[in-house]
C-alpha cells in the first residue's frame, strides 16, 4: 500500500471518528492491519511526515504512537524506525470466543503405554534415593555435565552420526538455543534467510534481536536450490535458518540430495546455517541431518518437545567445534542460565534405563495413526507427512486464512492461521492443524469432521460483524 493510500485511510478514520483524534490514529493503523493494507515488518512514515499530511500536531501522533506500541501493534528501532510489529495480526484470530477443542499447539500425543504418569512418580522416586534432594533443587553446570551431553550425543546418534560430546550442550529449550545462536552469530540489521512461511519462533528472535527475515519459496522437498542461491547473492545474509525434517507449517521434508545441493550454496557463500530438527527423530526411516552432512558449518537444536514432552524443558545444541561449543555456552547462560536439575536428572534417567526410546516409539505409532485419520477425513490435496504432527490445511478459495481461522474458533475449533507463519508476502490461504493436542484419536476424528465441515461452508460476504 502506498504511503498517499495510507495517509488517505487514515484521514478517514480521523474525519468520522467521534473521540480524540490520537485514538482515531490508533484505529486506523489497527484497521489497517487487519485488512492486510499493513503487513507486520512493514515500515511506517516518520512521525513528523504523518502529523503534517493528516492536518494535526506532532504530540498528537507521538502520543497515538506510544499507545500502540502498548498495544503490541507496532515497535521502533533508534535510526531505523517504527514498524508494524511481528506478532500484531494475530490479535483478530485469537479473540473470537474460548474454544471448545484447541488444535493450535504441536504437542506429542501423550501415550497410553508407557504410562508417563506412572513412570514419572516411580522414577522420580528413584531419584530422590539415590540423589540428594539439594542437588536436584540447585543450579546446574551451564551446558550440561560430561555425561548428560554424552547421553544427549548418543540420543542424536541416528540422526547426526557420532559427534564430540564437548560439542553438545544441553539447552533449556529450543528457543534458548536458536536465541543463542541468533545472538552470536550476527548483529542488529543483519539478514538472515528462510522459508517464505517458517516456524515464529525463529521470527521472535528476529524481532528481538533487530534482524531482518528474507523468505524464500519452497517446493516439496524445501528451500529451492536457485532461488536460494539468488537470495544470498542479493541479500548478503550472515545466517540461514532451515527446518529440512517435515517442516513447519509447510511438512517439506528435504532428501538427501535437497540437503547436499543448499550446503553446496551455503559453503560457496560462507554462510553458516541453524538447522532447527525438532521432527526428525519421528520419522520411520530417518534422514541424515545437515549436520552430519557437513559438521563444519551447521549449528543443530534438536528438542525433546516434540518427540517426548515440552514438559521437560530440553533441548540439545550441536556446534563445530569446542571453541564455538564455549561461545554458545556463553550465550545460554545470557540468556537463561542454565536447566532445571530435576528435569535433567529425568530425562537422564529415561535415556539410560529406555524409557525415553519406549516413549519416542509410542508417539510415533501414535501420530501415524493420527495422520491416517486426518487423510481419511480431510482427503488428499493438503501438505501431510505420514510421520509428522501436523497438517497444513489448503482451504477454498472464499476463505481467507483469518476469517477461516476465526469463523472455527466460533465453531469451538482453535487452529493456526499462515500470517502467523508468513515472513513476507501475502499469507496463504492455509491453517495448520495440531494433531498431538487432541487428548484421542476420537476427539481427533470428531474435531477433523468439523473442520472438513467448516471447509465446505460458503461464507456470506458480510462475515464480519459490523454495528
């Protein structure tokens, strides 16, 4: 949208509305984004150039400015700006009315057997005997200890082949060790490249770390090769984000020879790259991740969120190198100091006695039958993955993703519109669906039936309320 179209939006919503004018600038900016006539990232005129072209004062607009930034609706950056802020369109989809069943969050499903709640209390009680309560309740070695990363090592050995304990950390969470590696290997104003849609975590840390996000269009099996090499050209960027493993939202899964093809480019750029690998221990046969493939250059976090439970709180960092290994411990202990002793000691536990494999294999049988109930009833013609957790819902062309989105909430049915996902561009008219967060198969099948339901209905073109 032009600077001229804005401006002449917002004079409207100043000429027809009845309170003080810098709520009537609020309103406007936010009606702007909701109409997608402002996308989040997208840059606002100065201050000064507003207050003169809608006729007021330049308190006036400081004043609308500070509120809506208040409002999470936009945030400004010392010599670069203000912007609509990541995160400001989702305020329409997620205030429609408390939903009935809630589809919105990747969750493993929780297993029948093993029986986690009787394995928590017996192994819990295992340690309290064997550990001293102070030791479990106190802080820990920033990182992890000797043994803890050994075993996270041999968790991963699948995946990434055997790798240098003292390369591994474990991390509270995978967001902890995105935001590690974000923050250490670039600085505000730097770019970095991704999927055109991409998991918002990724764009939080952007966000807060002043960065700027580049998307790039994917195909089946991920980042195209060509454009990705055009996009490091051009953009120069110091960092690569890539989920190769059913990615999210779009369940792209890169073969071996995808994964070759964007080292190759990444290396000839000399551009290091964060492999974010949440899904792959899912899958039935696993693929090598781009660690493995090229140890030298990528940072790997892989999270036992999604393969065990986001309860526990761990992840595990994989760096080139001892001296990169220091660095990032560095940054974690910035960032979030270090992990819980208890949760630690559990999942260590876990992966020594086998508990942790028995659970793995239980959640994967389990979203495999999820995902065949979800083909079943939504049919073919959305991204699906066998092994995956989620769905990346095509809708029909008179649903737009926020009205589909927000009409299901309506409906008692919560899922995840694609602005949520879109680094730029326009969202596409998708949703994804959760399928871990259904407490059954049969509140899943239930909650599926609803949603193909939802999507042959034909909306009026008046969805929105309007008095």
């Amino acid at each position: 949208m032009s600077t001229a179209e804005l401006i002449s939006n917002w004079k409207h919503h100043i000429e027809h509305g009845s309170g003080p004018i810098y709520l009537s600038i609020i309103d406007a900016l936010a009606d702007s984004i909701r109409r997608g006539l402002l996308h989040e990232g997208d840059r606002l005129p100065p201050q000064r150039q507003l207050a003169a072209a809608l006729g007021t004062d330049l308190t006036t607009v400081t004043r609308a400015f500070s509120e809506a930034r208040r409002r999470g609706l936009i945030e400004a950056t010392v010599g670069r700006g203000t912007f609509v802020k990541v995160g400001a369109t989702e305020t329409r989809w997620r205030h429609t009315g408390r939903a009935i069943v809630d589809l919105t969050m990747n969750l493993p499903p929780i297993p029948e057997e093993p029986a986690l709640g009787q394995l928590i209390q017996a192994d819990m009680t295992y340690l309290l005997r064997k550990q001293e309560l102070s030791g479990l309740l106190s802080y820990r070695v920033t990182g992890g200890s000797t043994e803890e990363r050994r075993l996270a090592a041999r968790w991963m050995e699948p995946l990434l082949g055997q790798r240098n304990e003292d390369e591994v950390l474990v991390v509270p969470g995978a967001q902890a060790a995105i935001a590690a590696v974000v923050s250490t290997l670039t600085t505000p104003g730097d770019t970095i490249i991704t999927d055109r849609f991409t998991y918002p975590g990724i764009r939080s840390a952007a966000a807060q770390f002043h960065l700027m996000l580049k998307g790039i269009d994917s195909d089946l099996e991920g980042m195209v090769p060509d454009q990705f090499d055009q996009a490091c050209r051009r953009h120069r960027p110091q960092l690569i984000y890539c989920m190769p493993t059913i990615q999210n939202p779009s369940t792209a899964t890169m073969s071996p020879e995808r994964r070759e093809a964007i080292l190759a480019i990444a290396r000839a750029h000399q551009i290091p790259i964060l492999e974010d690998d949440p899904y792959g221990l899912l899958l039935r046969d696993g693929l090598p991740a781009m660690a493995r493939l090229d140890p030298a250059h990528v940072f790997y976090v892989s999270t036992l969120a999604k393969v065990l439970s986001p309860g526990l709180r761990q992840a595990f960092l994989v760096v080139p190198g001892v001296d990169m290994a220091h660095r990032m411990s560095s940054a974690i202990r910035a960032l979030s100091l270090t992990n819980s002793g208890l949760m630690t000691s559990l999942v260590a536990r876990w992966m020594q006695n086998g508990s942790a494999a028995s659970i793995l294999a239980a959640i994967q049988t389990e979203l495999r039958a999820r995902q065949k109930i979800a083909r079943d009833i939504l049919g073919n013609g959305h991204c699906m993955h066998p092994d995956g957790p989620h769905v990346w819902l095509r809708l029909p062309d008179w649903w737009g993703s926020v009205d589909f989105v927000s009409y299901a909430r309506r409906q008692g049915l919560a899922l995840v519109p694609s602005n949520v996902f879109t680094v730029e561009g326009e969202p596409p008219q998708r949703a994804r669906i959760a399928l871990g967060s259904a407490t059954s198969r049969e509140s899943l099948a239930v909650s599926l039936r609803g949603v193909s339901d939802l999507l042959r209905h034909k909306r009026s073109p008046g969805f929105d309320d309007i008095v």
